[in-house]
C-alpha cells in the first residue's frame, strides 16, 4: 500500500504518540485519508505479538459499527521494520488529548458531558461483546476514543487486546507502559472483566476531569470526589472498577444493564454538553499561532506541546467543525426558547379577543374587530440574535479563529465540575 504524507490541514496536526507507538494521518495513492499507527520497536521487535495482531485482525475483519473504526490491514514499514496498523479515518479529538487540555485550562468536565461519552463508550462496548461474546476488546483507554466533532465517541485501533498478553508484562507494568488497565484478578489471559475496568478507567478519568497517571490507582480513589458523586453513579462505578470482585461487574453487558437506572435516561442536554466542552478545549488563542513551530519543544510526559497550542495532534479541519457544531446547537437551544416563548402568546391570544356570543353583535357594533385586536394583543417578543458567524483568517503557520467566535461559547455559563455534583 502506498502511502503520503497528507498535505492540507491535517499535516499541520502533531502526531499523538503513547506507549503503543505514533500515530498519524497519511493519504495513500488514491487520495483516501487512513489513521496509520506506527507501533513501537519493542512491541513490532516480538514475533508473537505480530502474528496474534494479525490474528485479531483477520478476525474482527467483518465487525462493522458505527462505534468503531474499521482496521483495513496490518503493514510492516520497510525501512525501519515496525509494524503498522492502518484504518480507515476518522475525524475528530482524542479523549486523552481533550482531558489533558482541559486540566491545563481548568475547563470543567460536567455530569452532561462525563455521561454522553460514558453512554456511548458502554453501548459500544457491550455491542461488541453482543456480536463477538468469545472476544474481548482488551485495551479500551483515552488514548483510542475519538470524539467527532458532531460529539460522536468512536473506538480506533481495536486489535490490540489479544496481542498484548503475547508481552507477558505484569499487570503494573501493562499499565505504566502502555496505559492499559487491568484487574486484580489478571494473570495471563485478559477477560471479559478487563474492559469492564477499562470502561470504568475511562469513567474515572472524566470524573477526575484529567488523564489518569501511571501513580492513580482504582482502589484508591480520593474520598472527597467519590462521597461527592449522586449515589447512584457511584455504585455503578464501584461495580464497574472492580472495587470488590464479588460484587462486581463481570461484563460490560452487566454495566449496560445498570447504565440507565444510574445515569438516568438519555438527554439531549448530554450531547450539548460535550459540544460546548470540545468547543471549550479546541478553542484556539486569537493573539498567538495555532500550530507551535519548529523550535518549540514538546511537553515531556504527554502530547500536548509546550507551546500556545494545548491540542497539537488535533487538525484545524476537526477544530472548525467542532465549533460549527457547537455553534448550531447553541443557535437550536436560542431557538426552541424563541418558539416557546411565543407558542405561550399565540395561546394566550384568543381568550382576549373572543367574545361570548351574546355581546357578539354588541362588539360589533361599538368596533370593528380589527381595531379590537391590536389594542388587546400584547406585541410579540424581540426575535433572538443571530448565532456568531464562524469566520477564519489565513495566517503564516495556520488559521486562526476570530475573537468573536471565541466569545459565542465562552458566554455558556461554565458548568460544574462532575464531582462537585451534589449526591
């Protein structure tokens, strides 16, 4: 397979680099955009990981959901040897980019948003699972949850589970390395009860409104923040971080199956939330560049650039469509306020200007109807201010947002945290 490096805005996007390998946006001979995860030496250096990730591949290979991203193939990079995994594209922030961005910014992650993305995350996982009871996911984590600018969680990468357990690390060692989370119960084999505690990690995340650390442990939560979760959501997470083995979770369809009786039922209030997060997170600076240059340096620890950038993996394509989004559900919220308000003088309307039928010819001998009316209507509300225009501007390293832009979403009220909610 031939393959180009893309030469549009998706180049201007850094890389996103974790304990399996880069990751990276390329075009092939055909002009099709594909994800392409260059694996690291030492996972592509060990003969059984490679034949078991191929495996998994050859047999995931006819599993399509809308929750997943499709892996086409896996290729071997001629010059250098490693392994490379390549899927079809998709276009959007990764979780484990949008949480570090907004610790960094202080921006909230709210019951809304902390549920939108834990709903679909379960209902993916529990999906696969329906359609493949004997295999698991193994390796469910932020750094392979994509959200789409529309607000959509999508799972890349999902062939790696079964090859990781060809390392033999050790269950700390899986999650220092590569970000993996594993329950107590590990041995060799990873379960069905792995991407439950995944999932949960996942959850945890959100609830902490930051990327987990390699020192977080799920045994150890601190106190303040779960006492402060609604206690139903705190039960649901508990079972789901196998904090007891007994009573636990042992499948993601257990946790399906509790989703809605802890969360509640879906709201269309989830889905604004996450938009006006993203929004928050990939908003970019005005007065500075959006992309960092060649002379800054990367943050060590993490892929967020030391520079003005805080989403540097992220593409100014996705950034745009994102505040698009954002911006029309902003302007449908604006609206259906606007249609209630006047739905409540239209009813109003007619108990003012109708008249009993025995003062009927009364009425209309003293005025006509017509001149009753206006006198009688109250004038109906100042129609609601046009939603900020997204407009952009060429500049030497990018394109950058105009200030009034950035102030259409900074104007939302800025929600609670998620573990500030009362119980």
């Amino acid at each position: 397979m031939e393959l180009a490096l893309e030469d549009s805005f998706v180049q201007a996007a850094q890389p996103f680099v974790d304990g399996f390998g880069e990751r990276r946006v390329v075009v092939d001979a055909h002009g099709e955009h594909l994800d392409v995860l260059r694996l690291s030496a030492a996972l592509s250096g060990t003969p059984a990981f490679e034949a078991a990730l191929r495996e998994r591949t050859g047999r995931i290979a006819g599993f399509r959901h809308d929750s997943f991203a499709h892996v086409r193939t896996i290729e071997v990079d001629r010059p250098t040897g490693t392994l490379l995994v390549i899927s079809d594209h998709v276009r959007g922030a990764r979780l484990a980019t949008l949480l570090a961005c907004a610790e960094k910014r202080s921006v909230p992650v709210d019951l809304a948003t902390a549920t939108c993305v834990i709903r679909q995350l379960v209902h993916a996982s529990a999906a696969w699972r329906d359609e493949m009871p004997d295999v698991v996911h193994g390796a469910v984590s932020p750094d392979r949850l994509m959200v789409t600018p529309e607000g959509r969680v999508i799972v890349v990468e999902p062939v790696l589970g079964s090859a990781i357990e060809h390392l033999r690390y050790s269950r700390q060692h899986y999650w220092e390395e590569l970000g993996v989370a594993l329950p107590v119960t590990f041995n060799v084999a990873i379960n069905a009860r792995a991407d439950v505690l995944q999932v949960a990690a996942v959850a945890l995340a959100l609830v902490l409104g930051r990327r987990l650390k390699a020192d977080d442990r799920f045994d150890q939560i601190p106190p303040a923040v779960i006492d402060r979760l609604p206690i139903p959501v705190r039960r649901w997470l508990m079972k789901a971080l196998q904090a007891d083995p007994l009573g636990s979770f042992t499948s993601v369809t257990d946790a399906r199956a509790a989703l809605d009786e802890a969360f509640g039922e879906p709201d269309p209030s989830e889905q604004d939330g996450l938009l006006l997060f993203m929004a928050r997170c990939l908003a970019l600076d005005v007065n500075t560049s959006p992309f960092p240059t060649e002379e800054e340096t990367r943050a060590p620890g993490g892929p967020v650039a030391a520079g003005v950038d805080d989403v540097p993996d992220v593409d100014l394509g996705t950034r745009i469509e994102a505040m698009k989004a954002f911006l029309a559900s902003r302007s449908a919220r604006t609206e259906g306020k606007t249609d209630s308000s006047s739905a409540a003088v239209t009813t109003h309307t007619p108990a003012v200007t109708t008249h009993p039928p025995a003062m009927a010819a009364h009425a209309a001998t003293v005025a006509p109807p017509a001149t009753v009316a206006p006198a009688t209507v109250a004038p109906p509300p100042p129609p609601a201010p046009p939603p900020a225009e997204l407009t952009v501007e060429a500049a030497p390293s990018g394109l950058q947002y105009q200030s009034s832009v950035i102030a259409a979403f900074k104007a939302e009220p800025s929600p609670p945290p998620f573990s500030d909610v009362a119980p």
